[in-house]
C-alpha cells in the first residue's frame, strides 16, 4: 500500500481566504479525518470506511468551516480576504 497504516498525512486547505489544517489518519479499516484552525484548535473530527462516507464528512466539514468562519471573523475580515483574491 502507498500510505503505512498509522501514518498522518497533513494538508493546508484555503476556504474562503481563510486557512485551515486537515490530518489523515490511515487505520486497519478506514482513516480518521480531522480539520483544525491554524492553531491547531480541532473543528470537525470524521471517521471514513467508504465513499458514501467520504461524501457526508465533506459536507460536514464544509459545514463546520463555514460556521468556523461566522463566529471568528467579522465583517472587516471577510472584506481584506476579497480585496486579497484580486
């Protein structure tokens, strides 16, 4: 197998212009998800076995995020992020 079974894979992911951290946990039978805010404070934890999986943790951790993203920003945050994606 390409990734060992214990092994972290970590990934930055950019949402909206704000960052955040996603690790990937390889386990005997699925991988356990985790996205966390650039201090590493967890926002949304899954554990995936399949594809159906996979699709309903997406939709959870965009979820997750966006509401990250109303409760730690204000307005004057999410104007500089659209004045930086020009």
């Amino acid at each position: 197998m390409y990734y060992e079974i214990g092994e972290i894979i970590r990934k930055n992911i950019h949402v909206n212009g704000f960052d955040f951290k996603l690790f990937i946990l390889k386990g005997h039978i699925g991988i356990s998800i985790q996205v966390k805010d650039m201090n590493n404070v967890p926002i949304k934890h899954a554990y995936v076995v399949d594809e159906n999986d996979l699709d309903m943790a997406s939709d959870l951790f965009n979820q997750a995020i966006d509401e990250w993203i109303e409760e730690n920003t204000d307005e004057q945050d999410r104007l500089i992020n659209l004045v930086m994606k020009w």
